[in-house]
C-alpha cells in the first residue's frame, strides 16, 4: 500500500474539488487505483464536513450550571447534563487510566 504524500493529498483535492473529475479520470492522472482513489476522497470529504458541522461550544454563561463532583463531592460550573466530574478530578490517573508503574 502506497502512503499519500501531503502534495498528492493536494493535488486530489484540486482534481476532485475543483475540477469535478470522476476517480477514474483522478487515479489515471495520479497513477493509482481508482478505489484508493475513492477511500482517500471520502475520508477527506469526511474531515471537511466534521468541521463545518461542528456543534458550537457552549461559551453562554446560560449554558453554565453549577454541579457537585461526583468523585470528590466539590462544587464545579458545568457545561451541560453530561459533565459530572471536575476538571481537577478528570486530571487524576484513575480518570485518564494512566498509571504509573512501581519500579
């Protein structure tokens, strides 16, 4: 398997973006098989369209709410429902799964 080079990955988008050309016509000119062709387009088509349908963050002090911790029971602002732990608490190993072996 070839690896895409950032220019190829370039000219792509140029060839597919731009000029509208079908994975045959692309993978001819690039000198790849026209379903390499489709896979690297779809997923960077993908990648596009993650950005430009992003939610928002919730910067509105609306959107804020005071909660309790539920590891260590302090009082944090909240965004949302579904944040229920602290940042200081996020940080610990035993939330990030990080442990530190003992030598």
């Amino acid at each position: 398997m070839k690896t895409w080079t950032a220019e190829e990955i370039n000219q792509l988008e140029e060839f597919k973006g731009h000029l509208k050309l079908s994975h045959e016509e692309v993978a001819q000119r690039m000198d790849r098989s026209a379903a390499a062709v489709q896979v690297k387009w779809s997923k960077i088509r993908g990648r596009h369209r993650a950005v430009y349908y992003k939610k928002p963050p919730c910067d509105q002090p609306d959107d804020w709410k005071d909660r309790q911790c539920l590891m260590c029971g302090c009082d944090f602002q909240s965004v949302g429902n579904k944040n229920r732990v602290c940042k200081k608490c996020k940080s610990l190993d035993s939330w990030t799964g990080q442990h530190t072996a003992l030598i």
